[in-house]
C-alpha cells in the first residue's frame, strides 16, 4: 500500500528558501507537503526527477484575470510558466463593485488599461454580481488550473460611490471616502487578498478618458488604506508615473503608517531618466528604515510591445492603402502584401512616423524595435535593430519592416523593449532583482492580449538571469527564494513558497538546461471569437497545484485544482 498520495524522486531541490540546491525525495499526502530528503515509502504517483531542478510553485502577484476567471478553467498564459498562484485585481482595474448601469463603464476601462477586447468582456461577463463578496463568490464557483487570489480595485469602487462624478475624477467628500473605506474593509474582509489604485497616465479607457483613480487625492487614497486597519488585514498595491517623486513617495509612507499594512508598487527603468529608479530605491530604503513595509515590483526583462498582423499595433495599421486588406484574415493579409504592385502603393502612402493615432510614433521607432525570434531573444544587441538590419543592406526601415511581417502567414512578430533598456541591455533590471526591498512582478497574465506577452516573465527570470546571460548572473536559489517565498509574502500567502512540511504542494520539476520560453502566438479563443496572444514553454515536465498535476511537458492534463484563495494564509506551525 502506498504510504503518500504522491513522491518526486531524486530532484536537485532548491526550496525556495535561498538555500542552496540538494538532491532529495517530495512527498506529498492530501496536497501538503509531508516530507523532504531521503523519503523510504512509496507513492501512489512517482515522478521522477532524476538531473531536473524542483523548484516550488511560482507566485506571480500582478495579473488581471478578473474576466477570465469568471468562464475559463485554465489561466494561462501563467500556468504554463510554472506559476500556481495568481493575484489579479492590480492596477485599480476589476469588475466589482458594480451597478448594473456601470458595466460598459467597467469595461471600457478594463479594454483600454489591460488591452483586454471589450466584445469578448461583453460575451463572457456574467454580470451575477454586484458586490465585491458577491463577484468572489462567482469567481470562487468556477474550478481553476491554479490558485487565484483578488484585490479590490480603487477604479470600480470610485466609480460605484461616486458614479459619473468618480468617473470625470472630481474630488471624492469625506462621506464619500469613507464609503469607499467600507466598500474595500467589506471586500477584503470577504476574502480580498487587499486594495489596489492606479496613479500613471499610461492607464486609459478605451474612449482614451484618463483612469477614475488618477488624481485621487492623498486624503482619499490614506482614508481608504485606514479602512483596512479597523480589520487588521489586506494589503495595498500602487503603480505610479512618479511624477512628483518626494509628494507621491510620501503618500505611500502615509498609506503604511495610517493602515498599519505592507504596500508595493510598480517600479521600471524610465528611458528618459534612466538613473530615476535608484533614488526610489533609497526611498524604499529610508521607509523600510522607518519600520514601513514598501516593496517595489520590478519585472524581469524590459517592459515591451509587440507588432504585427494579428496584433493590436503594426507599423501599417493607420497606412490608408494597407486599409484595404485590413478586414480580411491575417494569412490572406500576408498573401496580399506579397504583391509588388500593393507594396509599393504602401509604402508610397506611409506616413513616415508622423503618425498621432492608435500606436502615435511607437509603430515607426524601427531603431528600437527587433524581430522576435523563436525563441524570442528578450535582450538583443542594438546592431541587430530593423533600422541597423536596413541600413547594413542598403534599404529603408519600413520596407524591411515590411517584408517581415508579410512573410509566411504573417505570423511574423517584432518586438519593441520601451522600459527598463535604456542603453540597449537589461543592467538595471538586474540591478532592481537583486536590491534587498523587491520582488518580482509586473507580468500582467491575462492582460494586454494583443501587444504583451510578459505571463512568461517567471520563465525568464530563472533562463536568463540564473542561465544564459552572459555577464551579470544571479544565484538560482535567489531568484526561486524571489519568485516564490517572497512573492507570496509580500501579498500574505505564508503557507506556499516553500518546499518544506507542512506548506501547500505546489511545485515544479524543470528541465533547467531546456528552459525558454517560446515565441508567442496568437490564438481567436476567448468569448466572441477575441484573439489573444498566448506564450508557451520548454523544460516544464511537471507542474504541480495541490499535489495534483496541471501540466506535463507542456500540455494540460485536465486537472482542476485550483481556488480561490480567501485571504491571507498563516504559515504552517
């Protein structure tokens, strides 16, 4: 008889704890993990992980599945990156509270943030809700692949208080903060992992209205952040432009030190002020110094964009001629660009990068932009820009550009790093991955579905970071310590993270030599026929959620372990 539900046999185990790596035995009995080392008795299931790496379950803390996760089963693209746990509701972006007059607002808002097509939340929005407690129940009704965790998003709640008042960004009454403070102490104290607000003008809906939580005042943002402290939990979620560095910071320290709970934000490397991100660090520093929980979310590579056919943006996508064939299907687009005749008629009408619509000058930035391959090189030399490529062979940028989407059946992608690349490489990258006060982030799974792919940012930060950069490695066990422990403890989750007894079973066996992620892809599977871009993986055999298998060698098994989580989780005693 066996003596555990499930044994991993003989992997080289880095435990999430920045121990170093160590062949042992997982065992695994009613989803927890019940012994590491030399394991005597059997399992129900073997797996073995002879020369792979086990790692736990990667906790990625930005995400924004709050659609999907109301009709799909498997929230990918994370779950095929080795991710377990999820938390979406960042960004101040979320679909509850709501009235039943508000939906189109919600969507609009979500559709312009997150890139996330308005007809597929349209056809796949239930709308079964209106409260906070009521949309985590119908979440919660769904079985998942992986666990997922919500926040409550400042966007909704303000525009549920306030209605067209919040939405036009006027300044909230104290009455009105205070029934904002109710609305997130009531959600988080339903289940809400916290509260989560949006400060950067890149957020817009998709009328091209600024965000409702753009201007909110200091007053509204710390009265709802002392809401949390009458219940003693949750905790708080910020991305910011930083525009005014010494006030916004200072809002922050406010938002901890009246709350009494741990905030983090997005933090990237600016372009146009390079070196911005370290005096922002040392304001982590000095607040941590303080006795003030602050964290920054740092990504794994740079923050880019994807062009194409089937994508959102392509350099073509406002040319007048290129018009003509944009309604048919991307593989008869490409067939229609092969014509000498059209190319020429293109590329005579091209705007010359003086474009002010949809994509403004980004679609002809061809210095910074690179073809994507498979697999994708996230960090390439500036000599192998489509501009350098041209000019290497005598032609113009755009006819290269050209030529490159319109090969094959215009599956072809180029990719544009825009943060955290400033000189061309990911230097300050590493340097935010190794600073004692982040984690990483930023992912943004289920998000920004025709023109980011960065769900496989966990799959990058161990091949890259732990593997193949040339200079400027980081120790492995480090970077699974940063993607799993404390990922989950920055957003409470203290009893996964950790290969060890007593903590959830969830876990990885990865064949670390064969780890990369693909060239992503572009699949019509959301409701109403929505396309999406989706990423895959090598060198994942076995993804693990609750001591089931969700994934082998890259493919769903059918599992569907996953809930939600409700709330922070105490660590085993």
């Amino acid at each position: 008889m066996a003596t555990f539900d499930l044994v991993v046999r003989g992997g080289n185990v880095v435990d999430g704890t920045g121990a170093p790596a160590r062949t042992a035995d997982v065992a695994v009995v009613d989803g927890t993990i019940v012994e590491v080392g030399s394991v005597a008795g059997r399992g129900r299931r073997e797996l073995d992980a002879d020369g792979a790496l086990v790692t736990p379950g990667f906790v990625d803390i930005h995400a924004h599945y709050d659609g999907q996760a109301t009709w799909d089963h498997r929230l990918a693209p994370s779950s095929s990156h080795g991710v377990t746990t999820v938390v979406m509701g960042n960004c101040g972006v979320g679909f509850a509270p709501v009235h039943p007059s508000a939906h189109d607002r919600l969507i609009e808002l979500m559709e312009g943030v997150e890139d996330i097509p308005g007809s597929a939340l349209h056809e796949g929005l239930s709308w079964e809700w209106e409260s906070f407690e009521e949309y985590l129940d119908s979440v919660a009704a769904v079985p998942h692949d992986i666990d997922l965790a919500a926040q409550v998003p400042h966007g909704a709640v303000r525009l549920h208080v306030m209605g067209e008042r919040g939405a036009a960004r006027e300044p909230a009454s104290v009455d009105e903060i205070e029934q904002m403070a109710e609305i997130v102490a009531a959600g988080v104290a339903a289940g809400a992992l916290g509260f989560s607000t949006s400060r950067t003008m890149n957020h817009r809906t998709s009328r091209g209205e600024p965000t409702p939580t753009l201007t909110a005042s200091a007053d509204e943002l710390i009265g709802i952040a002392r809401g949390l402290r009458r219940i003693g939990r949750g905790v708080l979620q910020v991305v910011s432009d930083h525009a005014d560095r010494d006030d916004e910071f200072d809002t922050f320290r406010r938002m901890v030190a009246e709350s009494g709970r741990p905030l983090s934000f997005s933090l990237v490397q600016n372009p146009f002020e390079p070196d911005s991100f370290r005096s922002i660090l040392a304001r982590v520093e000095e607040a941590r110094h303080d006795g003030l929980a602050i964290t920054a979310q740092v990504a794994t590579r740079a923050i880019g964009l994807l062009f194409g056919l089937p994508c959102t943006l392509h350099p073509f996508m406002n040319n007048p001629v290129f018009a003509e064939i944009a309604g048919l299907p991307v593989a008869e687009q490409a067939r229609s660009m092969t014509d000498e005749g059209f190319k020429a008629r293109v590329l005579e009408a091209d705007a010359g990068g003086k474009v002010r619509k949809l994509g403004g000058g980004l679609i002809h930035r061809f210095e910074a932009m690179y073809e994507l391959g498979d697999p994708p090189d996230y960090e390439p030399d500036p000599t192998d820009s489509i501009a350098a490529r041209a000019a290497g062979a005598g032609r113009q940028p755009i006819e290269l550009a050209y030529d490159l989407i319109a090969d094959g059946d215009g599956g072809t992608l180029l990719y544009l790093p825009a943060l955290n690349f400033a000189g061309g490489h990911l230097d300050a990258v590493g340097e935010m991955l190794r600073h004692a006060h982040t984690v990483p982030g930023l992912g943004d799974g289920g998000a920004h579905v025709g023109t980011i792919s960065d769900g496989s940012f966990p799959t990058t930060l161990l091949a890259h970071w732990g593997r193949d950069r040339p200079t400027g490695r980081i120790d492995l066990p480090f970077l699974v310590q940063r993607q799993c422990r404390d990922t989950a403890r920055t957003v409470g989750l203290l009893d996964r993270g950790v290969l060890a007894p007593g903590y959830r079973a969830d876990l990885n066996v990865i064949d670390f030599e064969q780890l990369r992620p693909r060239r992503p892809e572009v699949h019509a599977d959301l409701p109403a026929g929505g396309r999406r871009l989706l990423q895959r993986a090598d060198g994942y055999r076995h993804t693990v959620v609750l001591g089931e298998e969700i994934m082998h060698d890259g493919e769903p098994t059918g599992a569907l372990p996953g809930r939600l989580v409700r709330g922070p989780q105490a660590a085993p005693a």
